[in-house]
C-alpha cells in the first residue's frame, strides 16, 4: 500500500519527525492534509504513550499512499493489542463540574476521516484511515 513510510521510535520526539515527514510527503489538498495530520497524531501519540513499552523494541510503521483517488494511513504497531474502534464514543458533556477528562481522541479520529479501520496482524495492530476530498 506504501507509496512512503516512516518508523517511529516509542518516544513522544518522534513526533515532530513525523510531522516534517507526512507535510513533504502528503500530496493531498490543505482539508485532507490536516484531517490526515490531526488522526495521525493523536493514534501515534497514543500509541506511544500507552501501547508501546519504552526500551523494549517498540515501533510505529506509518504508511502514506493513495488508493481510490483517497489519501490512505496505515499505522502499524508491535505494542499492546488495542481496538480503537471497539471504544464507545464519551459521553456528551452536560456541564464542566462532570465533565471527564480525555476519551476524545478516538471521536475526533472518526469525525475527521473517511473511513477506519482496524485488524491485528500477525501480532501487530494496524489501524488504516481514509481521507477523501470532502465536499464544499
């Protein structure tokens, strides 16, 4: 699938190179761009920060492409096996006092792409998202 690809360490610096990558690789209009650049660091970041267990080989894959005249993310990982798409969507805040912190992420990711979606291959979790040109 991989016109390019990354691979990322388990440390959150890795972060900003992937960014620097994605912006001279990504080929895509600005709305895409920044809906591919918004899912793909908020998986990564998770992924780092709660999948992947620092100093024992963990790494991320990302692959950019295009499929179907969409710009396509795999991100690949050897962490903690996790289903982003099993988690329910946070409830909707009613007022700030009950308001909980976090759970958003996985929301955002859903309402900025195409199409997710998510399997466990060969012991690694793959998480692709589709952005296609959304109409004006």
């Amino acid at each position: 699938m991989a016109d390019t690809a990354i691979t990322l360490g388990a440390d959150l610096a890795e972060i900003a190179r992937m960014n620097l990558w994605l912006e001279a690789n990504h080929g895509a209009s600005e709305d895409v761009f920044e809906r591919m650049k918004l899912c793909l660091n908020e998986a990564v970041e998770n992924t780092i920060r709660y999948g992947l267990k620092s100093g024992q080989g963990g790494k991320v894959e990302v692959r950019l492409g295009q499929k179907g005249g969409c710009a396509e993310i795999e991100i690949i990982d050897n962490g903690v096996e996790f289903d982003p798409l099993e988690r329910a969507s946070p409830e909707a805040m009613t007022d700030l006092e009950s308001a909980s912190i976090g759970g958003f992420g996985i929301l955002l990711m859903r309402e900025a792409a195409t199409s997710l979606e998510y399997e466990r291959r060969e012991g690694r979790n793959v998480l692709t998202a589709r952005f296609c040109q959304r109409e004006a």
